[in-house]
C-alpha cells in the first residue's frame, strides 16, 4: 500500500508534533558530525575528554565539539542518545519498509523523464548527482546550523518566526534553481 502525498504529509506532520510535544524537536545533521566525531575519537584519544570545568563534564579541542558547555563532545563519548538512535531508526525504518513493500518496483528505478531529458540516461551521473546534492544540503544545513528537518519541520511545529523565513527562504531558492536546471520538459 502506498500512502498519497497529502495522507503521508498529515503523518509527517503529526509524528513531528509528537515529537516535539513528548520528547524534543527532531533535527538529524547534528548527528552526522557526532558521528564524525566518533569515529575521530577512535583514531584519537584527545578529542573528547572529561572535564570538570564543562557544564557537560566533557570537553574538545575542537570548538564546534565543545560548543555549549561540551553538549557535542558529551554526545561523541555516549553516543547512545535519544537523537543518534533517532537517525539510525530513520535508516533502519527506511530498510524495513522497502523490505515489506517488496523492494523497489520496476517503474520506479525506471529514469524520470524530466531527468532524462535534461541530463541523459546516465545512471551514475544521477547517482552522483544525488550525493553531491546530499553533500551540499548537509554542509549547508551545518552552515546554518541544523537541517530542514530541525529549522523547517520542527521550528514551524513550535511556531518560531525564524523556522518561517527560513522556510520561505528555501523555497524563494529551491524554485528558481528546480526551474533553471530542469528547464527541458520530460
């Protein structure tokens, strides 16, 4: 069975309002540079260290590990958190719902016309677009400092004005650069 966009965009909605209501608001980029940091503190001991001075009790070298009182660098040492389970739930739920619909259907690893009429049949060209896209949206999101998912989903849940310009702000971009890069019709 599969959900239309306004039945899985009521879902979104209520699963984030949930979130923020019970438990806190959703925001997933932060944990890709905690898990950055994991897998630093591995290859080096003095990433993370414990501090009686940081309001965490850990500390870093690192100033964006060490931000807030060492929130991040706390997170890096025990990274089991609501917030880093919360990600690899995302992926793991992601799995678990290709496996029970059966996978991906063959219409749906079919190229997109649109693509195909504006950038060929290239499967690996898309691929790579896509990770490079993912990559900038990422670097982006760290720039700002949280993801559409945490400055957008969940800041217009808690009805903050920053979450709407921010919003408004990726759409008056996101439409102009849809339209310029996909301007051949499929």
């Amino acid at each position: 069975m599969i959900l239309s966009w306004k039945t899985g965009g009521v879902l979104l909605g209520v699963v984030f309002f949930a979130a923020v209501l019970l438990v806190k608001p959703i925001g997933v980029s932060t944990q890709f540079v905690i898990f950055d940091g994991i897998l630093w503190d591995m290859v080096d001991d003095g990433v993370v260290v414990p501090s009686k001075e940081a309001k965490s009790g850990y500390a870093s070298p690192n100033a964006y590990l060490d931000k807030s009182g060492g929130k991040y660098a706390k997170n890096v040492a025990h990274p089991w958190n609501y917030s880093f389970i919360f990600v690899l739930a995302l992926m793991g739920g992601a799995a678990l719902s290709g496996v029970l619909r059966g996978g991906v259907r063959r219409e749906e690893r079919i190229m997109p016309p649109v693509w195909r009429a504006n950038f060929g049949d290239g499967v690996w060209k898309r691929y790579a677009a896509a990770f490079a896209a993912g990559f900038v949206v990422l670097y982006g999101a760290r720039l700002a400092g949280g993801c559409t998912s945490g400055h957008m989903m969940s800041g217009m849940t808690q009805t903050a004005m920053s979450a709407y310009i921010f919003t408004a702000g990726v759409f008056l971009a996101a439409v102009p650069v849809a339209l310029l890069v996909y301007r051949k019709e499929g």
